[in-house]
C-alpha cells in the first residue's frame, strides 16, 4: 500500500516579515545615501575627478603610473546617472553607470519591501551565481579598458 505524504509548509512567521522590512529599508536608506550624494555633485566633464568635490584625495593611480584605477570615473558616472544623464554616466564609466542603475534599483525593492514585506529581494539572490560573477568582472574589466583608452585618447 502506497501513502501519500502531503507536506505542509509552515506559515510564514511575523518576523521574518519584520526581518525582511528591517533588511529592505537599510537597503533603501543605503541606496537613497548613496544617490542623494551623488545628486549633489557636479559631474565632472572630464569623466573623472568628481570626487574630489568630497575632499578626496586625487588618483594614486593616474599620479604614480598616468593610468586611471579600475575606479576612475565612478563618482562622476554616479553624479550623471542621478542628475538623470545615463548617456554621460556611460561615457564617465559604464560599470559606474551599470552600478548606479543598480543603487536605483536596490532603492525601489527596498522600499517596496518596507512598504509590503515581500520577498521580491529574494528573486534577485537567485540570479546571483558563478556565471552572473564572471558576466560581472568581465564587465568590470572592460569598463576598465574602456577608462584606460578614454583617459588616453583625451588626456594623453
């Protein structure tokens, strides 16, 4: 004789809700941070040295070798992006410009997830993977390039 097994699944418990909107809006207050600085910037049209509108430090990198960081050009994609120019935030950096669509990204789930308690965050763990890693740092290096070439072709 055959039994079938039927399995119940628990109900969702009030805090995890509770830990998830915790989660969400540390998410939402990070994100809003991030985007509300780089709203306050000035982009700089050279497609770096933003930051030095935060009092910080010139590249070490183009001072010591006259090549840009892997870095160079992210404050000032994200300056673009939250003044709303996705097309000079890709120019400035397009890993800067992928990564401050992101930060935007991250806000709304963040906030929807205060607001509702959903589970949504969770959708975006499970496109994290080892080949979602290496699309990643293969972006991250050719945005790199991408800088390098830039950097040489106006500067140099």
């Amino acid at each position: 004789m055959t039994q079938t097994v039927v399995q119940a699944h628990p109900p969702i418990a009030a805090s995890s809700t509770a830990l998830r909107r915790l989660v969400g809006a540390g998410v939402a207050v990070g994100a809003t941070g991030v985007l509300g600085v780089a709203a306050w910037l000035d982009p700089s049209p050279e497609g770096l040295g933003t930051h030095s509108q935060l009092s910080l430090p010139p590249c070490g990198w183009i001072l010591t070798m006259d090549l840009p960081c892997p870095t160079c050009g992210m404050t000032t994609a994200f300056a673009y992006a939250a003044d709303g120019n996705l097309v000079g935030s890709f120019i400035a950096q397009p890993m800067g410009a992928l990564l401050a669509v992101a930060t935007a990204i991250a806000l709304l789930v963040g906030t929807y997830t205060v607001a509702t308690g959903s589970p949504v965050a969770a959708l975006f763990a499970r496109l994290w993977g080892r080949r979602a890693a290496w699309l990643l740092g293969t972006a991250f290096v050719a945005a790199w390039v991408y800088k390098i070439v830039a950097y040489k072709e106006v500067l140099g």
